[in-house]
C-alpha cells in the first residue's frame, strides 16, 4: 500500500541556493545606494522556477526564507510555489516588469535599482519626466552592454513614472520593442530596469550603466558634452 501523498506545508523545501544568493545581492546593492529604502528589487531564474525577493522590506536584511518561488513560464499569472516564511510579507511590486524581462527577452535575472545616478540622468535628458532616451558615445564602459562597443552610441529608453509599480508594465514593453538592443529601461524620477541572460550578465550591465549615468551627470556638471 502506498503512503498518503505529502501535505504542501510538509513538502520538502527546495534549494535555496538562489534565495541566498539573492540576499547577497541586496547586500552588495544597498551598499551602492540602488536598494535603500525599502525600494528596488532582484529576480532570478534557476532550475526550479523564478526567485524573488519581497516588497516593502528592508532589502540588506532578507531572509533567503522570505524570498519567493514563483512557477516559471507562467507569465500571466503568479502561481507561487514556496511563500516567504513570514506570512505577512507580500510579493514584490516589480513582480510584473520582471515578467516583462523574462518573457520577451528570455532573461535569466532582472534587477530594479532606484539609482541616484539613473534619476540625474533621466532629468538631464528629459527634463519634463516624459518618455526620452539616455545617449552616450566614446565611452570605454559601454563595452560592458550586449552588442555594444566604446565608439558606439548607446541609447537607452526612457519612460514616464506612474503611481504604481505595476503601472509602468505596458510602457516598460513597449520601450523593450522599440529598443531591442538595448537590455534596460529607465524611469523617469524612480529607477532602472536592467535583465541579463543570468545574474552575472544583469549584474555586470547595471554596474555599466550606472557608471554611464554618473558620468554624464558629472560631464554635465562641468559642461562636458558626452555625445
């Protein structure tokens, strides 16, 4: 005779490798000033499903308890497959445009920075808050970013800030079709999306970015063109 199946409150949790890893992350991210707050966000994809870190929580103090497992390839719905160990916590609010990355790009991590550099840098370049595009040439850096080289001009797509995280879904893929080769959006006033093919790949392209944005702020500080 066979035993009665297991309960799903009794079912054998998964390798948290990637939830570990991505509180590791948030360390790393805090301390360069992309998560404080409460704000920003990472979500990466392994052999189990898509792992995302809570909303609303302080990101350098994660639990890899609390972070989520979501089924993978089921982009039209969440369907969670191991909650947060605190019941309270709820999914992160950039859940959606996540989504956005993983579907349309087939993108193995997506992280969300609220950057002070990427906000400087979408002011200069669009001043009204409306939808833009950051613009850099000659620069040693954008070798860092798919398909990019030092002479090139890399253009990154700006869009308007909503009052809602969920909001900026429609226009964060409409920005992704316009700008196929590019593997970030900025947000006017907020932050930067920016996905890779794995963690290392998205990490290392916003590490790239974020120095690209910080010197075009301070070229525009001392009245340098940077185009």
């Amino acid at each position: 005779m066979s035993s009665p199946a297991a309960e799903p409150s009794r079912l054998p949790r998964r390798d948290r490798s990637t939830a570990k890893l991505i509180c590791e992350l948030c360390q790393q991210f805090y301390g360069l000033g992309w998560v404080s707050g409460t704000g920003g966000g990472i979500s990466i994809r392994d052999e189990h499903g898509v792992w995302i870190a809570p909303s609303g929580v302080q990101k350098e103090r994660i639990d890899p308890a609390d972070v989520l497992l979501l089924a993978d390839g089921v982009w039209d719905r969440v369907e969670v497959l191991e909650p947060p160990r605190d019941p309270s916590l709820r999914i992160s609010e950039c859940q959606p445009l996540f989504f956005n990355a993983f579907r349309d790009r087939d993108a193995g991590a997506v992280l969300h920075s609220h950057s002070l550099w990427a906000v400087l840098a979408a002011r200069l370049a669009s001043p009204d808050g409306t939808a833009g595009e950051f613009r850099t040439s000659n620069l040693e850096m954008q070798k860092g970013l798919r398909g990019h080289g030092c002479f090139d001009q890399l253009r990154v797509p700006i869009i308007p800030n909503t009052a809602r995280e969920s909001q900026l879904t429609d226009s964060m893929a409409e920005a992704m079709r316009a700008y196929p080769d590019v593997d970030a959006v900025i947000v006017a006033g907020h932050g930067i999306y920016v996905w890779g093919r794995d963690w290392v790949h998205a990490k290392t392209q916003a590490e790239c970015l974020d120095y690209l944005m910080r010197a075009a702020v301070e070229a525009h500080r001392v009245g340098l063109p940077l185009t």
